[in-house]
C-alpha cells in the first residue's frame, strides 16, 4: 500500500519514515515553515518552527495576540453556545408558528361546518315547525 512506502521529510529536517506516518510528522516538524501568532497584530516574523517559541516570547504582537486569544476564548464559546441556543429557539418558534397555522386552518373548518350545522338545524326546526302546524290543523279539523 502506498502508505507503507518509504519518504523523507519535506522541510529538510532529514527523517525518514513511511507516507503513512508523514503527516503527523510534517505537523509537529521543526523544520516546517512558521509564522508568528502576533502576525494579526503586525509582527511579519516568518521562521522555523523550531525558532518560533523564542521569537514569541519577546514579540509584542505575539504577547498581545496571546492574551486577546484567552481573553477572547471564552467569550467565542458563549457566543458559539448562544448561537445554537437561537437557532434551537427559531426552530421551536417556526414549530409553533406552523401549529397555530394549522390550528387555525381546522378552526376555520370547524366554523364553517357550525355554520352549516346551524342553518341544517334552522332549515329542520323551520320543517318541525311547519309539520306541527300542519298536525295541529288537521287535528283541530277533526275535533270539529
């Protein structure tokens, strides 16, 4: 497998080992190329990873840098964790939205058939009515 195959390092640190262990390799080598933490601040240091703890103990963008990061990081995290409580909450909120539509969608159905109801039961009682009054008559036509 191309894994097992034998490289050497690419930063010129001089290792040899297999492809498939390179990558770990590569991402802690001394040799690899680095730029300083402080690069966000103005520090344009560029070195060897090897050389970038000493650089960054005397940089002040480094120093600067450092303690904005752990000032910042947790204050990333909160923000990070009340962004997924928004979205959850948006989420609950368009749930609701979307019952109370339907909620009203058969509230609607459901007064339009009492409205229905209402005229069937008119409509019989206006029958009842009018078949009572037609006993009523023929009754008294008979008693007379």
């Amino acid at each position: 497998a191309i894994g097992t195959l034998p490289c050497t390092c690419p930063h010129g640190c001089g290792l040899r080992t297999t492809r498939g262990e390179m990558a770990a390799h590569e991402a802690a080598c001394p040799s690899r190329r680095a730029t300083c933490p402080g690069t966000p601040h103005g520090c344009v240091w560029r070195g060897l990873a090897s050389e970038l703890a000493a650089h960054a103990s005397s940089c002040v963008p480094a120093t600067v840098s450092t303690a904005v990061g752990k000032a910042v990081a947790p204050l990333q995290a909160r923000i990070d964790e009340l962004a997924r409580k928004v979205t959850a909450l948006r989420y609950e909120i368009s749930t609701y939205q979307e019952t109370a539509y339907h909620q009203g969608q058969v509230l609607v159905a459901v007064q339009a058939t009492q409205r229905q109801m209402a005229a069937q039961v008119l409509g019989l009682e206006s029958a009842i009515s009018a078949q009572a009054s037609s006993v009523l008559a023929r009754h008294s036509l008979h008693h007379h």
